[in-house]
C-alpha cells in the first residue's frame, strides 16, 4: 500500500494488505451516506477507544495494536474499484454526490490521541481518543477495534505466561498452526513478543518484525529414519576444522555403550530405539553447533535421553556444545527432573563440564495453569514452549474492546444501559496515571479537556465515575499524561513517533515491572483504581439524568 | 500472487497475500535442511491431516478451509528474498546446495486428497492425504494445518448456531471488530457463510467472496443527533416518484401523536427522546426503502419502537415499507414479544396489512446457549446477529487439526503415545462413508490403500482402531469414497476443480441435513462411528508391538 506525507515522514501501510478502507461494517457506510444526505458529515466528533474489563480474571491489560492502526489512517484511501464496490452494497439509489465525497476522503483531518503502546492499562480509560469529521470516525471504528483487540489481548496473555514462567525462564511462542488464521499466527507472534515472549516458530513473522527464532525437528522427523544404515555419509568434520572423524555413527554407539554400562547410569535403560538413534545423529551432522532434540518419540528415559547423550558426547569428542533437550509429552515436571539427573551423572561420570546444565525446553499444551502447577510440583525445565492456549487466547478469547462517541459540536454525549457498566463516560476527556511514594502507580483518572491537570504535591479528589460513595484524596508523587497525540494529519500539531518493535516491547517489560504486585496477581488481584475528577463526575450525573427518559411505576 | 499452470488449469494464490512459503515453523526449515544433508529430501512420504475430537463437545465437524490450501501449493515458490532471509534464520553453516535446492522446489511433484470442502467429517478420519517428497511435505504442514484448522471450528460453529437457531431464522455474522486480527474477521465471514449464515456486516468478505451484507446503524448514529431542528432538509419524495412530501418530519409528529393517543396503544408512552427521532426521520430520508432502526438508544418500547413506528407509518404513507427494528440488548426475548405485539395493535388499528409482521433483528453477546435460553422463553425475533462468540470460537478457540507421517518409501510408520488417542493410524489409507438402509449415513471405515472397497450389499467388518471388543458388521446400502484428488502437480491424474462458495455452502447445508438427528443433538449427542477395516486393524497392532519398547518392572 502507497505510504503518504503528513508532517511527521512517511508511515507504511499495514502489514497485512487486507487492511483496507473496506474492512469495515456495512453500517458505517449507510452511516456515512445518511450524514452525508444530512448534511451533517462534516460534524467535528470525539470518540473513546477503551474496554470494560480486564481479560482472563487479572486485574491488568497490555495495550497494543497502535502502530497498525496509525499505519492504517496514515494511507486510508479509496480505490475507484472499493467506491464501485461500495456503490453496489447500497443499493437503496444513492446519491452520486456521495461517492465522489468518498473518493476524496482520507484522514489527514483526523488527530489521534492514545496511550504508547506497550503501556499498563485498565478499563474505561480511553486508549485512544480520535477526533475528526463524523463521517470518517465512523468508518474508522470497526478496523481500529479489529486492530486492537485481539492485539491487546495476546499481550496479555503473553504477559500472564511471563508472569507465571518468571524472568529467569525463555518463553518461546510455537502458536501459528493453531491460530485463528495467518494473520491470527503472524499478529500473534508479534503481539507475544511484545508481551515478554523470547521467540517465536514463526518465520514469516521472523522476518516481518525481526522476532528471534526457534525450532529444531518434530516427532515426523525422528519417525521418517528406519534404522542406522540409512546413514550414508557417516563423518563429522571437528568444530575447530582440524580434522574429520570419518565414523560419527560408532563414535555415538560408543557412548552408548559406556553410559549404558556407566556406574551410576547401569539398568536405567536398555536397547535404544534405533531409528531414533538414526534420526538424531543426522540431525546432529546437519546442525553440529546446535543439536536439540526432540526425546519422547518412543520413551524419554529408556530410549529418547540416553540417544540424544551419546550424540552429545560424541558431539563434544569433536569440539560442539550440544543444545539441549524437547519435551513434549508425559509428565514434564518428572521427565525434566529425571532427564537433569541423568545429565548430571554424566557431567560427573565422565567428566564432561556443565553437561548437567543441559538446557530443557518443555511444550504440550502449555498454559498459565499448567505451568503454575509445574512450578508447584518442582521442575527443571528452562524453556517453554506454548501454542494454542497463547496465540488463540483459549481463556478468553475476545477483549470487548467498544468505540463511543463522546462529543459533537462541542457537545458532549452519553450512551446509556441498564447495565451502568455500559454508560459510557462522556466529553473530550485528558487522562493522568498518579504515583505515590513507592513509585507504584496509584489511580488513573480522567479529566474534563479543559480542567486544570493534576499537580505533584497537591492533593485531588479522585471519584469513581459511577458510585457516588467511592471515592479517595491523592497527592501524586508523579504525574503522568497518558494520551499522546499519535496522529495529528496535516495539522501543525507535533506528533509522536512509531517506536521500534523492540522498544515497545522494552517499555511492557518495564511497565509490568512497575505494578504493585497485588495487582498482578494471578489469583484474587487486587483492583487498581480508575477515577474521574470531581468536576466531570459533577457533569456525567447531570448529562444523565437530562437524557434517561424518567419511568412510569404503574 | 502469480499463478501457474497445471493440468486443471490457473489456480489463483491465496486470499491474504501473507500466506506464503515463510508462514511455517523455523524446524520445518531444519528439518528440510538435516533431510538434504542425508540426501533423503526425496524420499516419498504420506503424511495424513485430521483432528482427534469434535469441537464444542459436539459429535460432527465440518471440514473447511481446502481451497485456501490448493490455491497456496499451487502457486508455492520461494523469492529470492525469501531464500536469503531462511539462509539469515539457519546460521549454523549450511552449505550453499541446500538454498539451490529450495530455489527449485514447487508444489508440482506433491499430490493431495481431500474430502471435499463442506463435508460432515469426524475425528481420526484424514481431512486431506498428502503426498510427495519428504521435505517438501514436511514444508507445508504448517501452513496446511493453520488454514484448516480455524476454517474447520468456525464453519463448524456457525453449523451449530444455525442448528440451534432453526431454519427459518436469519443469521448475520457480526464479528469483524471482534475477531482475532483482519483475517480472523475475513475469515470468519467466509467460513460462517459456508456453515449456514445468510449474510455478513463485514464489506471486504462481501467484496472477496460475494457474501450478502447486511447492516444498518449504530447508538452512535442515534446519540449524534440533538434534535428535530437539525433536520435541515425536510423532505421526502414518494416512492412511485408522484410527488414529495415537503415537511416528512410533521407527517412522523402526526403519526406519533396518533399512536400515542390510539385506542389501544394510549399509556404505553409518553413523550419519546426527540433526537432519537431526529435520527430515525434522518436515516429513514436517507434509506427510504430499507428504513430498519435499532431502538435500544434510550428505551426501548418507551421510546424506540413508538419513534420508528412513526417513521414506519409515514414512510407507509408515501408508499414505502419499512424493514424492522434491531434490538441490542436487555430481555430480547420479552422485548422482542412487546414490540410484536406493538406493531400487530398498530396494524389492526390503522388497518396497515404486514405491520404486525415487521422484521425483528436482535444482537448483543449472542450464542448457541442464549439462542436455546430465548427458544424456551419463546420470543419473537426474526433474525439473530452474532458475534463474538461466533468468530472467535469463545466456547472453544482452536481445534486441534495435527499433520502425521503415515508412510515413508512405501514403509508404514506409526507414532506412539501413552495417550492411545494420540497414537496415530499407519499406512497410506482409504476412507468411505457408508450409508444404512434409511439413507442416513452409518460409519466411516478406513482400509489399507490396495484393500478391495467396500461393496453395496455386502456385510463388512468395522472395528473401533484401538479398541478389540468395539466392533460390528454393516451392510452399506451406499458407500462413498471419501479422499478425492485435490492436487496432482504435473502428473497425468484428473483433479476434482475448486467449487464456488455458494456450492460449497449448499453441500455444507445438505450434508448436515443427511446426518441422524440423534448425532446433532446440541447435549449428549450420540458419537457418530469411525472404523478400520479388519486387516488395517492387525496391521496396525502388529506395527505397534513391532516399536514399543517392552517396560521392565523392578
């Protein structure tokens, strides 16, 4: 997609060239066309971007999508082809008028506000605040909450696995065949990464956003070898290039014979499975610096773990570190524990340095409640590996992401419901994170636009937006503004840069660090605090008693 | 993306131009290389694609997501920068020959069987058989597994809706904001339509696919009118073109008075929100001949169905039928009857034929349990617009589609597992489906490739795969093969050609109309049956006692 100028340089269009002006509800078009028709679709709006609740029963959320949905407003234009589409979907005899509107609509006098992404947040605090002609806002809704929903949630997600796995663990994201769709894989990579994840399988992802990668073989690979002979070439060239040991195969059927007959390795194991043995050697010819192998083809103590440490042996005979072992299958809070005892006796046995901190990668199904029940259990695994639970957020698997309009002309608007969770909270709104003593954040509170913002030092009276006994004094240590202008179109207005993936990801890293970590419990956080100011609460009851229709009890 | 030719003809390249060779795992590409090094990248290999259990704790599926497949092999090719970025991935020294050999490599010696797109199918039974040179195959499992295996839940998930729903209901997909990325929402939308939906909101399925679309307005829309006195355009001319009514806005007064002060309306309400009405009056001159309002801005039946009743009834004056209302939240059950009894009082008091009639749409968090709850209530919805729950699987998110080596060098192969239903079924295989005496289809059977087929009238022998006593004879009065070529690359073999949509979802729709009910039961179905032939049966634990080790007790 064609890049454009605005005052700050050129944006690329999204990474996913389906991202089109048309991927949008039908409605937003009538929409149009009925303010259009209304003359009304020049209206300067506000609307709020935010959700209602934090997924998966945590009192947090990690926002992201920002970067897609800037690169998204950055180059929206219709093409001649999409009007004629567009023109064929409403039927209903439509003014030419209008179509030659939309041809000439773009964004540039839109502005976006939103938090950086990466950013802790919490619900009812806009993530993003766009302002525009009413029009455009409107055909803007569907694909900015496409963008950041599931964005937001698999950041999350990653950031609960992190949470769970702790710092010292690598965590690699194995998610992209059991993602909803390509994109379901390729978002989910990134988004993940961003989260906290070390790496991802996926190379199209890897080299779409630089994410390391990682990936050895699979059990198809171990079970496509029949047997030893199939090794035809069986030399090994040493690491240092001085020489090549001819016969690789007897050097590892040596090895196994001494771990076999070992003191302390005697009667664990006794024939190995040979066409693994097969495939394991071939696998270590091909990538001699970094052999890893899959052992629970056939039987991890019996036969998978005894191969893969004669090949390791063998391995280092000729100068390479051998990288470690996959687990995927059985109980691996056992396997892990057995497998570090079996390396351990060999680093003693035979002498060989740190082969007992041969490194263990775990995967099967993994999730937070899986991997909090290895912790528990005692484990030696230091990497894990998780798919399907992380990439399709199998816990939750949709953030409720909403996009309210909060202001027309100037004036402000509410959406109510029965259910008050559902009121929206009305005005163009500025929004600050106040810190206390510790350093921790403290609460979150929104501000009508024009109202002073808070000050470090002074104390202010943060109310809860909708219960009228609930409410606290602060006096902030810190004072954080956390809508930036990401977009401003062809205004003057300065606006903020795209980060770099890995500065986002930076700035989550830290951004979790900094939560008081009642918060960022697994089970039972405690709630962090979002508030108004005493003034917009003062607003939002007098808006809503003005438009609630007063009952009848009959 | 480029097409190429082969013997069926051009083959377009996938719908998200993203879905190219890179969208694998990194080990697919290890693993390519370790097979090159052995020199055993050709080696004819069968790899079966199918999933081990029903999703939705259902008993059918239904098998999507197969043209995506054929349209990726049949244009798979590396770029040059593809090349170079896997060569960056693999750094482990691999030898240049390797990025020689994946230059050269298509899809064009690679043979693929599959059941066709829109069938019922059921675990253990393979999805699609694949054959071909070993690296190669291995190359496409993931891709193949990622595009079939979210088609597959969500078709089966709409399958499900549309169950529930019944027939005579109309089902809008309306999950687009909320489906995990651009192509979960593109997705959904095609992959709904094929399990039994009407139409979609989202415009860019519509444009790909020729999916119908639906939608009208949002609170949005509502909430962004004041009042009356912005409708600056009065107007609205009859439908037959005679004459225009210059002032529709005192016609709806009219009208609204009328019904406030009708025999048997009069009390049910009062004054209504005015820039409701505003809005409704501004839609209805902008699409006077599909005029369908969502009621739900401020109150329903004390505001939202009397104002488009209004409307409705000057529309009706001037010769125009209004479509109907949406509800998107509260009791839709009790609101959904209270609006139908509302328009059926207006029909007989203003003696307007099919007012009681008028189509009544509800959304809000709709599925298949809130769907059931409003049938036991009874209600009066004509159509269901579902989201959420829909696209994004919410009650189960992925279904676990796996990719087995079954055969290598005409060698069958098996893999193991403690779990027996993880073991997988060796052999390169054929599948029937065989149909009983009331035309219902009875069991699936597996069988060896060169075993005879099942013949009509002639008693077989079905056994469970693993279990010896679950076994039974049938007497097929029908058999039906079920794996037809998809794919024959270069070789002489006719190829079944790719279905348009709508066929797909017509076979969809007869397919789970040919099912016994008692299978499709929403609770406690009945498991449908899936067999091995007797010889596939012995062959199966033959090769199985042939590869386990024996466990030694101590």
């Amino acid at each position: 997609m064609e890049a454009k100028k605005e005052n700050g340089g050129i944006i690329p269009g999204p990474t996913n060239p389906m991202v089109t002006p048309l991927l949008t509800d039908l409605y937003q078009f009538t929409m149009a066309y009925a303010y259009w028709k209304a003359g009304k679709h020049q209206e300067r709006a506000v609307f709020d971007l935010y959700f209602r609740k934090n997924p998966f029963g945590g009192e947090y959320t990690v926002f992201a999508g920002l970067e897609e949905v800037i690169r998204f407003i950055a180059n929206f234009r219709f093409t001649e082809e999409e009007i004629a589409f567009v023109r064929e979907s409403l039927t209903d005899s439509c003014e030419d008028g209008f179509f030659d509107y939309l041809r000439g609509i773009d964004c540039f006098d839109v502005e976006v506000y939103a938090i950086p992404e990466g950013t802790v947040v919490f619900p009812k605090i806009p993530l993003l605040r766009i302002e525009g002609p009413i029009a455009i806002v409107q055909l803007l809704e569907t694909p900015f909450v496409n963008l950041i929903n599931y964005a937001s949630l698999v950041s999350t997600n990653a950031a609960r696995h992190r949470n769970v796995a702790g710092k010292s663990k690598t965590l690699l994201e194995f998610g992209l065949r059991r993602a909803q769709g390509p994109d379901g894989g390729i978002g989910a990579s990134k988004y993940c990464y961003i989260g906290g994840f070390d790496a991802t399988s996926n190379v199209a992802a890897g080299k779409l956003f630089g994410i390391p990668l990682r990936g050895t073989h699979s059990h198809a690979f171990v079970s496509s070898y029949m047997g030893l002979d199939e090794i035809l070439d069986k030399s090994l060239r040493r690491k240092d290039g001085s020489s090549t040991c001819e016969d690789f195969v007897s050097l590892v059927q040596t090895w196994l014979s001494k771990i076999q007959w070992s003191n302390s390795l005697r009667g664990i194991f006794g024939e190995t499975n040979q066409s693994e043995l097969a495939a394991f050697i071939s696998y270590a010819q091909a990538f001699p610096n970094k052999f890893l192998a899959l052992v629970d083809t056939y039987d991890v103590m019996r036969s998978g773990v005894p191969n893969f440490c004669a090949v390791a042996l063998a391995l280092n005979d000729l100068g390479y570190k051998a990288g470690g072992i996959r687990l995927d299958s059985g109980d691996l809070a056992y396997l892990s524990c057995e497998a570090r005892k079996f390396f351990c006796a060999i680093e003693k046995e035979f002498g060989v340095p740190e082969f007992g901190k041969m490194f263990i990668t775990a995967s099967n199904d993994l999730n937070e409640e899986t991997i909090d029940a290895l912790n528990k259990h005692g484990h030696e695994i230091d990497a894990f590996g998780i798919g399907t639970y992380l990439v399709t957020c199998y816990a939750q698997a949709a953030l409720g992401v909403v996009f309210k309009l909060v202001e027309i002309n100037n004036q402000p608007r509410i959406k109510l419901s029965e259910d008050v969770s559902k009121v929206s909270i009305p005005c163009k709104k500025r929004s600050y994170r106040l810190y206390g003593k510790e350093g921790y954040p403290l609460v979150d509170i929104m501000t009508g636009e024009n109202e002073p913002s808070p000050k470090v030092g002074e104390r202010i009276l943060c109310r809860h937006p909708f219960q009228e006994s609930k409410r606290a004094y602060v006096v902030p240590q810190r004072v954080e503004e956390l809508l930036q202008c990401y977009w401003s179109g062809i205004s003057d207005k300065a606006r903020e840069n795209l980060p770099p993936l890995k500065a986002i990801r930076e700035r989550c890293i830290t951004q979790l660090e900094l939560m008081r970590p009642d918060h960022m419990r697994r089970l039972n956080p405690t709630p962090y605090k979002v508030s108004v100011s005493a003034k917009l609460y003062d607003f939002i009851h007098f808006l809503w008693l003005n438009e609630a229709p007063v009952g009848e009890l009959q």
